[in-house]
C-alpha cells in the first residue's frame, strides 16, 4: 500500500517517517522550501528539525503527484482540513484522518468534514499521545486506529505499524475524534495552572473533571466510554496536559500569565487546535445540554475574560457529587 501524506508539518514529517518504514511515501507540503529541504538534504528544518529522513520520502508541492497512492494521511490542521480536501482529487482513497478538532461555523468533527467534501471515500482516525519528535526518533508510541471498515482497518494497522509504533484498532470513530479534539483544550487548562501558579493539586483536578466533560460530551455525540478512556482520549490528555512540549498547554502557560491570546498565537509557525476548538466546542455543549465547565473557562479566557476572574468563577460552582 502506497502512502501518501497531506500535510508537511512536524507531525506529518513524522508520520512520513512512520510510513517509510514500509515503503515510499508522497508527501505533500505547501511550502517549496520545505519539499526542496527534504529531498535535498533529508531534513525539515522548519518543523522538525535535527531528524534525518528516509530516503523513501518524497515531498512535492504539487497535489497531482499524490494520484497513485493508495491511502491518505491527512495532517492539514483540522480548520484546513476542508480546503485542503477540496482542492485533492481524492475518489475512493482512504482517508486517515491525522488532525484533532472541530470545525468552526459547522461544529463538524474532521471525519464529518471529509465524508462531507468526499463522500466516497472510506474514512479512518489516528489519534492518541503523540509528540512528532518523539514518533520520528523512532521512540515507543502507541495510537488509536479507528475505522468502520475492519478489512481496510487491518490493512492501515500492518502497513504503518513498526516495533516502536503501535497502532490498536476500533471501529469508534467518533469516540478517537472526539477524545482528541477535547484534550487540545483541556491541555490549555491545564496549562493555564501552571501560567498562574495554581500547583499540581490544581492541575490533577483538572485532569481528572476535564477528563469527566470529554466522557459527558463524547457519549451524548455516539461515542464509547472505553474509547475515551484509552489512547485517544485519557492517553492524549495525560501527555499534553503535562509537558510543554504541547503546543496548547504553553499557549495555556501563556494565558494563565496574563498575556492576551491573540500575542501568543501571533507568531506561532504552528497552531494550538484547541484555541479554535474551544468556543465551538463550549457551543455544540450548550446546544447539546452538556455541563463542561473547564471548556467554557477556556472560551472565555480566549475572549479576553481575566484569569483571576476565569479562576474564581470555576471555584464558586456549586458542589455536587464525583462523575459524570
């Protein structure tokens, strides 16, 4: 099975490494630079630097070049997700769905946007704790693979994986969608505690009920509580909601420091999905009579809210009883 990846990122460079493993790989990038790096030099130096590549990845600025592969990774950041597809003659090519969040103005999670754009094509999920780095340097990662199609699943499964990259199957797509696109802004949370000198206490509760909302939220859209509860939900949350090699818990540093969110996100090469997801995420709650608390905190300390009072209101809830 020929690979080819949408999206010339760290984590898409990493994947592409990942899929190197088993053969060539197409990888699609927007920037020139980037593709003339990498194939010139076995480097991404924009994204992932200090990595050396495969020599079975070739990077391409031209969409066309994709036309004989056989699944996509699609690595675009999730408010991209539908451009990116539209412009692909895709047909009945796979689609592993590689980036977490919810698209703004829809509320559509990434796999609704695809069968949206390419209703033909079959559709899978890779999500789970993932650093690029950590993936490309070959280190121990495992992820969720979900797809609907067993066969097509298997065959996603024995093609990308490798000694010290694990994929487990499911067939709940929507429960490895939903756990992804929520811990982006949990990891915010989580990040503004440590912006504002709050302690671990504070940050382990806020795991622990951020984890209760991403559970609410994931079984009123369809979802399993055992989905949520592995790789792609609890699994992701506890990496990026503890180390700030998170993009979205650093911007959460930023936050809980009182600096506004439209300066950190200013000069980032990268993006923090869950600054995009959380005021749709804290709408398709409301609408849906989900109590998430923590997200609503995070929506509105990205509309400028000051932390000191985000804080205080979150403590003032009223008590209730532990779970769901």
């Amino acid at each position: 099975m020929k690979i080819g990846v949408i999206g010339g990122g760290a984590w898409g460079t990493a994947l592409a490494q990942v899929a190197a493993r088993g053969g060539d790989v197409t990888l699609w990038v927007r920037e020139g630079e980037v593709a003339d790096a990498i194939n010139a030099t076995r480097t991404n130096p924009l994204f992932l630097p200090g990595v050396t590549l495969s020599d079975a990845i070739r990077a391409t600025t031209d969409a066309g070049e994709l036309h004989d592969t056989e699944a996509l990774l699609v690595v675009a950041p999730a408010q991209h997700v539908r451009s990116v597809l539209s412009a692909i003659d895709v047909g009945t090519r796979a689609l592993v769905l590689c980036a977490k969040g919810i698209e703004a103005g829809t509320r559509l999670l990434v796999g609704e946007v695809a069968r949206a754009v390419h209703p033909q094509a079959p559709v899978a999920v890779l999500s789970g704790p993932t650093f690029a780095h950590e993936v490309a340097a070959g280190k121990p990662t495992a992820v969720t693979l979900a797809c609907a199609d067993a066969p097509l699943r298997d065959r996603l499964a024995e093609r990308l994986a490798a000694p010290a990259f694990r994929p487990y199957a499911s067939d709940d797509v929507i429960g490895a969608e939903i756990g992804g696109a929520v811990k982006n802004v949990l990891a915010i949370a989580c990040g503004v505690v440590e912006g504002a000198g709050l302690g671990q206490n504070a940050r382990a509760s806020v795991i622990a009920r951020g984890f209760a909302e991403m559970t609410r939220f994931g079984l009123a859209r369809g979802a399993r509580a055992e989905t949520l509860a592995g790789l792609s939900g609890l699994g992701d949350l506890v990496l990026t909601c503890s180390s700030t090699a998170s993009r979205n818990y650093s911007l959460g540093v930023g936050l809980g420091q009182g600096r506004a969110a439209a300066e950190l996100m200013a000069d980032r090469r990268t993006v923090a999905e869950g600054a995009f997801t959380a005021p749709v995420l804290r709408e398709a709650a409301a609408e849906a009579g989900v109590d998430m608390p923590v997200t609503a905190a995070v929506g509105a300390l990205l509309d400028g809210t000051p932390v000191a009072q985000v804080i205080d209101t979150l403590l003032a809830r009223p008590l209730r009883h532990e779970g769901l």
